[in-house]
C-alpha cells in the first residue's frame, strides 16, 4: 500500500476561526468535507491529493494524513504501541525525521515528553531492523510524524505538510505587529469583494492585506512561493505528481484581470518601502498602486463599488489608547465622506475602540490575531443621495 495513492482521513488544521473560510477553499478545489470543527475541516485524500491543497490552501496550517488509532493510557504504552507500528513502510532509509504532538493526557506534564517518546519507538524499531539510526531533530526538515493524543486515545499521522502553511512565503518584511499571511487572506475572503473592483487599504503596513488580495484576484496559490513540504520525504514519493500540481497552479494564474485596482497607503515611508518589497516577491507589485500619504489622504475611486479595508492598531501592542480613539474616529469620518458606494471593513482586536467609529457595523465577523480576540466590522457605506447609515455606538 503507498500512501500516495491510498485515501484515508485526513485532517486539515487551521487557526481558530479559520475553519469556514478553509471549509470554502477545500470545497472550491472540489473536495467533500466529512466534517467541519473549530480548528479545522477533515475529508478524505491521499498523500497525493494532499500535495494538491498543500500548494493551493490560503487559510490552512497542516495538512495531516491519519495512520493509525490505539489506547495509551501513559508514555510507557505510546511508545510500546508505536515501536510495533511498521514505520519501515513509510520512512525511507537514511532519511531525516521529527515529531509534533498536541497532547492532553493526564500523565504528561511537558508535550516535548511525549515527543521523545514517539521518536524513541520510532528510532528503536528502523535501528533494530535496518541496523542504523535515522537522524531525527526539531526542525521540520524532512518527514514529520504528529501526534494527537487525549486522555487514554492516541492517533498518529504524517504531517505532509511540515513548516506551517500559514506563512505564504513572500514576505521578506513583516514590519511590527504583522498580521499572519493565512489569517489575511481568510478576512478578505470574509468580505464581499468580487476580485475585480477596487481594493482599497490604508494603513497598509507590511502590504499582507492588499498582496493577498492581489493573489486571490489572480489566482496565486501559496504553493507558488514554496517548494520545501514533508510529503517530499516519505517512502513512494513521485516528483512528477509534485512538478503537475505546481504546473497547473502556473497556469491557472490570471495574468489580466479588468478593472482591478488595488490602492495600498501607509504615512511611513519605510513601512512603505518593505511593502513594495514584499510585493515584488509576492509577484504582484504591478498592481497594487503604492502611495505614501496619511490614511485619511487615500484615493478612493469615484463609483468603484469595492472594498475599502483598514487593520488599525489596537493600542494592546501598538499605540496609545487616548490618541487611538481619535484615530478611529477619522476612520468613520473617512468611510462617511470618501467611501460612498464601497463596503467599508474594520479589522480590530479592540472592540471599545471600534465605538469610536460611530458608524452601525452590518456584520461583525470573529477572528483571532494570535491570542487577540478580534473582529472584522463591515459597514455598508451609502453614497449621493442615498441616506447615510445609522450613526451610533458599536
């Protein structure tokens, strides 16, 4: 049996409150998910298939294929249960490997515990069978087993993934406070963007937000900018299926997509300056129009009907609290007298702050920045005539 070709359940991770916009994602690439939990969506694939939503997943952390189930009620019985496992047929000879783990198990007091315990099976067993040790470390260099193990129930996997799919590889500056590239991307795929009309970012920081947008409009999977994945390193690995998946993903990018304009602005000219950087190896500095000017100076085209989307400090890291309320309150004034016609979206983690606004967020779509609880306001924004929205507190 070669896991390559052989389906079996896979679990795809995410961050927490990801999972929906990774349920899209996996569905869009023409999969069925079997279930949807909070960190995560399962179905199931082949390690094969699993090299497809590697190179193509915007939201996903790893992508993990199931082996096998068994009880271990302590470190003694996990590593008796993983010694007989036959992980000759999976890690190749002379190859490289390291463990994951997420474990809550009343006798385990440190996760590196139950670590150990995973790579001394594993190594006891090629040792006694091949007659040498495999090399095996922290870093996720070459083959990862991950272990999920709760109470007395423990389930193994390879992760074909390795290091985390929510880095997508392009960004050389991440500036301060950055927002991680999967969790951007899930919030642009939260609003009501149509990919086409203008995209418009002040406060653009680092760039993530507008150079994701610039690669969902085009169609720019991550897996153009990486090339390291565990999958690589398991025993019947095919180069070709790798080199055809990543061939599709080239041809599938839209070169030309009419009427896009996507407006990035920051008052910090180094700021700047690494987000022109970043999108210059993200491929699509062509189209993010990049200007130097305070937010409220952004140009918004007359009769877009976009997006206008801003990530504020939120004075828990960044910024002063007093001096932050203004700030926000400027957003409002902005949206209010330069952004009729667009949908106008907040990104914050600081909910008191989003009163100052004083606009009535239609939807307020929860997030997580890191361990920051956080929301993603979308203000529906009249224009002419029209009756401006509702002004009030959040």
């Amino acid at each position: 049996m070669s896991v390559y070709t052989t389906p079996a359940p896979v679990v795809i991770t995410c961050n927490r409150r990801l999972a929906p916009f990774l349920e899209q994602e996996v569905r869009a690439l023409g999969f069925v998910p079997e279930g949807v939990f909070l960190t995560g969506v399962k179905l199931r694939a082949s390690v094969n298939e699993c090299i497809r939503l590697n190179l193509s997943l915007r939201c996903a952390s790893q992508v993990l294929y199931f082996l096998e189930e068994f009880r271990a009620s302590d470190g003694n019985a996990l590593y008796e249960a993983l010694r007989r496992f036959p992980w000759e047929n999976y890690l190749p000879e002379g190859g490289y490997f390291s463990v994951t783990s997420n474990v809550r198990n009343e006798t385990i007091n440190n996760g590196m515990f139950a670590n150990l315990r995973v790579k001394d099976a594993i190594v006891d067993r090629l040792r006694e069978l091949r007659g040498e040790r495999p090399e095996t470390g922290a870093e996720l260099k070459g083959a990862v087993v991950h272990l999920h193990w709760t109470d007395d129930y423990a389930q193994i996997f390879l992760d074909t993934t390795g290091n985390s799919l929510g880095r997508h590889g392009y960004r050389k500056f991440p500036g301060k406070a950055p927002m991680l590239e999967s969790l951007a991307a899930a919030t642009v795929l939260a609003t009501r963007w149509d990919r086409q009309s203008p995209f418009i970012n002040p406060m653009c920081g680092a760039g993530t937000l507008a150079i994701e947008a610039a690669l969902i409009a085009t169609d720019t999977r991550p897996g153009v900018f990486r090339n390291d994945y565990a999958f690589k390193h398991f025993i019947g690995y095919d180069e070709t299926v790798f080199e055809q998946e990543r061939g599709m993903l080239g041809q599938a990018v839209r070169e030309h997509v009419p009427g896009l304009k996507i407006i990035a602005t920051d008052y910090d000219n180094t700021v700047l300056e690494m987000a022109r950087r970043n999108a210059t190896a993200a491929g699509v500095d062509d189209l993010i129009e990049f200007q130097l000017c305070d937010f409220r100076e952004t140009p918004v085209p007359a009769g877009g009907r976009g997006v206008m989307m801003i990530n504020p400090e939120y004075g828990e890291r960044l910024g002063d609290v007093t001096a932050l309320e203004l700030t926000y309150k400027q957003i409002g004034d902005f949206m209010k007298t330069k952004c009729g016609g667009y949908w106008g979206y907040v990104f914050t983690g600081n909910l008191d702050l989003a009163k100052h606004i004083g606009l009535k967020a239609k939807r307020r779509i929860e997030f997580f920045n890191s361990k920051l609880d956080a929301r993603l306001l979308e203000y529906e924004l009249y224009e002419g005539s029209r009756r401006q929205p509702a002004e009030g507190r959040e």
